[in-house]
C-alpha cells in the first residue's frame, strides 16, 4: 500500500460537531429521562443503543481535543475536552491526555496504556478499564445518582444513563482498541484498519476502526477520517 502523508489544518466546523454530540446527548437523555419505560415498547432498546453511541461520540469529542482539533483556539479546545470528558461518567480530561498521547508514542508495546499482551479480550478490557477508571469517579457517579433520583424514575436513570455509559466502553474498547491492535501486525503503526465501508465505520466507532488511518494522521478529525481512507484505498 502506498503511504501517503496527510496534512490536515484545524476546521471551525470541529466546534459545531462537538456542540451537536454534546447538544444530542443532552436532548436524547432529558427526553429518555422522562419518558416512560414499558418492556414492550421498542423505543425503550432504540434509546439505550443511541444513547451508547452519544456516549461514544462524547469520548470521541474528548480525544479529538487531545489531538487539538476541536478548535484551533487552544482555551476552547481544552474546554470541550473537559466537559465532554466529564460527561462521560466524570472521566478527568487532565488523566486522559497523557495516556492518550502515551498510546500514541509506545503503541502495542508494554508502555502503551491501551495494550495487554495477553490477546485476550476480557483481560484485556479488564487492564483497559482500569486505566481510566478511578474511585473519583465511582464516588461522583453514586453521589450523583442519588441526587437525580430525588427527582428522576431510577428506573430511566439506570436504563439510559447507566447502562448506556457502560455500554459504549465495550464499543470504545472493541472498535477503538482491541481489533485495531491484536495479533501480531507489520506495520510502521502496529495497527489494522476495517474494510471501507463508511457507514459501518460511523455506526461502529466514529470512523476509528479506520484505526492505521487515525496513526497515520492524528491531525485528522473523526469526522475526516474516512476521507484518509479514501486516499489510501480508493478501490
């Protein structure tokens, strides 16, 4: 395959996707928060699987601030990866950065954050999660759990606010993580990539899955990313 070097340049449109993620996840969780929850009511598994993809594109959102192209404002960037990090289950944008940017630099290598030799993807989801999951977290979530059901069904909190949380970690980790970089791979990234197909790329991981793209330029955009692969698979 021919490698081609993409230069990428900050887009203003970055702050309007990040306000639209942000903006969907509120609305869909407000409106799923109040609605009310009858097992046979398809929309009750609808609203669980988009609220797991909001969750996602509220990490995605997060990560693309480390890579500095939310906005090229640098206080504005920084912004958004603090609130969109935050809103997904009070992660610490502070704590994500440098493991971030550690995966990055030392990748599928016993320095890399994300990696676990071991192949296996429960123990590997398992040293995944404890990376980024800290008591911090734990504390703020059950204290803020029990004051939103004061005024909230806990039902609906803990079917569409809970378990969607959880649920796009496993998206995050399968898409993002652990099929992009098990096995043994021969690149200069260490890294694989998902046959092109746009759609499934989108509704999987935010384009992510095209992952030796996103080594190859993580000056690209999520929203970008598969016209990386366009350049690099044209067929």
């Amino acid at each position: 395959m021919k490698r081609e070097i993409i230069h990428s340049t900050i887009d203003p449109k970055g702050v309007l996707i990040a306000l639209g993620i942000i903006g969907l996840w509120l609305l869909s969780l407000i409106f799923l928060l109040n609605y009310s929850i009858s097992w046979a009511d398809p929309l009750i598994y609808m609203g669980v699987v988009i609220q797991m993809h909001l969750y996602t594109g509220l990490f995605i959102t997060a990560h693309d601030a480390m890579h500095g192209l939310v906005s090229s404002h640098k206080k504005v960037n920084k912004a958004f990866g603090w609130i969109s990090a935050l809103l997904f289950s009070f992660n610490f944008y502070s704590r994500l950065f440098p493991k971030h940017h550690e995966h990055h630099r030392f990748v599928a290598t016993d320095q890399d954050p994300d990696y676990h030799e071991s192949g296996h993807f429960l123990a590997w989801y398992y040293s995944f999660i404890k990376q980024y999951v800290t008591v911090w977290q734990i504390i703020l979530m059950a204290v803020t759990f029990n004051i939103l059901k004061l005024y909230l069904p806990m039902e609906n909190l803990i079917v569409f606010w809970m378990i969607p949380a959880v649920l796009s970690t496993f998206q995050l980790f399968y898409f993002g993580t652990y099929l992009p970089h098990k096995g043994e791979i021969d690149n200069i990234h260490r890294s694989t990539t998902q046959a092109k197909n746009h759609f499934w790329a989108f509704i999987t991981c935010y384009f992510f899955g095209y992952h030796y793209e996103h080594h190859d330029s993580p000056g690209t955009p999520w929203w970008r990313l598969w016209r990386v692969k366009e350049l690099q698979n044209p067929k």
